[in-house]
C-alpha cells in the first residue's frame, strides 16, 4: 500500500517526515519509493535506559516485530537514544505510526518514522563523540539521555583535570601530604596518580610507633595502673 503524500486538510498519522538522509545510496525519489514499501522504523528520543525488552513490548501491540536494532554509542557501545524497529509487513509500521508515534516510553515522548530499511554501519551514532548529533548541542540537562550534552560533558572533564592537578600541586607544596579527611575522595577521583604518590607522607598511628616496653600493660598482657589516679584510699 503505497502512502498518499498528497496535501490534504487532515495529514495522516502514518505519514513519514521529511526528512532526508544525506547517506543514503540513492536519489529522493528512490527514497521515497523505498519508503512507501518499508516495513522498518526509525525510533528517535529513547532514554538511554530503555532496554530492548521494553522496547519490544511496545511495538509488538500492533504487529508481530521480526527484529530490533539497538542504536550504539560507536566509542562506548552503550545505547545512545534511538533504535531501529522491523515488523514482517508494511501495515504493522502504518500501525504503529497511527498509534505509538508520540507515546510516552520511559517516561520520554518517542518519536517514530518510516525509514527506508536498516542497513550495516547504522546503528551507530554520527555525532563526533560517537553518540547522536543532536546529543552533542543540547544545552539543557536532560537525566534520561545521559545528563548535559558532550560538549559539555568534555569541559566538566576539562574542569575535573584541572582541579585536581591544583590539588596535588598544593598538596605537593605543604609538605604535609593529603590531608586525613579527603584522602579517600581525592584517590579515588585521581585513579591516575604516579610517583608523585611516593611523595605523599604514611599516616601511621602514634601507637604503633611507640616502644613495645612503653605498651600499658605487664609482661602478662594484664593492663596496668595508670600512675597518674590517685585512689581514695591510699592504703589500696
């Protein structure tokens, strides 16, 4: 069933976008015949969160899915919002741009077009970080698609390195090392500490260190007197 693209008063809901991929192997028209007999959908503002499972569960309402397609960091390989959803017929995707196109899914409004059919290489991310392109101009924080977008995320890198680089300068200028109190915080965020390490004093405790023959106790183990309690009764 080829689509009306036709203007008309009422759009139909199972009508794809405009949109046209510049990677795509082929002229418009070829792009557009390509969907008009297409059973694959692009799925677009997924949560990073949203597991395969989810996903199908979904989209199996209007048809029977013959598979799914994980959009993939292409650095991390870890889902970066967008799937690609394949039905065995061409109506179960008019189906499913009729009824779950703009649905909530993970609490996130899901997006679905008609694509003209998934190809190798692109369930990967376009962006220069490996994520999506859109990803990499979000301003806003946004906990569901994995927090501030990547230009972002690679200053608060930026930031990080430079803190903690003026720390151990300080740290290595007191003399006196890393302070008892931040001394868990400060390794565990500087994984990458060197021999500058070497440098950082051991916090032994005062006991340790004593003589074993200044120990309070006699060579029984017994605990022994303090000298300095003066009892009641100086005849006990």
């Amino acid at each position: 069933m080829l689509l009306d693209r036709r203007k008309s008063l009422f759009p139909s809901l199972a009508a794809p976008s405009s949109y046209f991929d510049r990677k795509y192997k082929g002229t418009r028209q070829e792009y557009l015949a390509a969907q008009d007999a297409s059973a694959t959908l692009y799925i677009g503002n997924l949560s990073f969160f949203t597991t395969e499972e989810q996903i199908l569960a979904l989209f199996s309402k209007v048809g029977t899915v013959k598979r799914i397609i994980m959009g993939l960091d292409r650095q991390r390989r870890t889902p970066c919002g967008f799937c690609f959803v394949e039905y065995f017929h061409h109506k179960d995707a008019l189906l499913c741009m009729q009824f779950i196109n703009g649905t909530k899914l993970d609490d996130r409004l899901i997006r679905s077009d008609i694509d003209p059919g998934f190809t190798n290489d692109r369930q990967y991310g376009r962006g220069k970080s490996g994520g999506q392109v859109r990803d990499e101009f979000r301003k806003e924080y946004d906990a569901g698609r994995g927090g501030w977008g990547a230009q972002d995320f690679d200053a608060y890198e930026k930031q990080q390195e430079q803190r903690l680089a003026k720390q151990t300068e300080t740290y290595n200028s007191s003399g006196a090392g890393v302070p008892m109190g931040a001394r868990d915080d400060y390794y565990s965020a500087n994984q990458s500490m060197n021999a500058n390490n070497a440098s950082f004093p051991s916090y032994r405790s005062k006991r340790r260190d004593r003589d074993p023959e200044e120990e309070d106790g006699d060579e029984f183990g017994r605990s022994r007197p303090n000298p300095r309690f003066r009892p009641e009764n100086e005849d006990e």
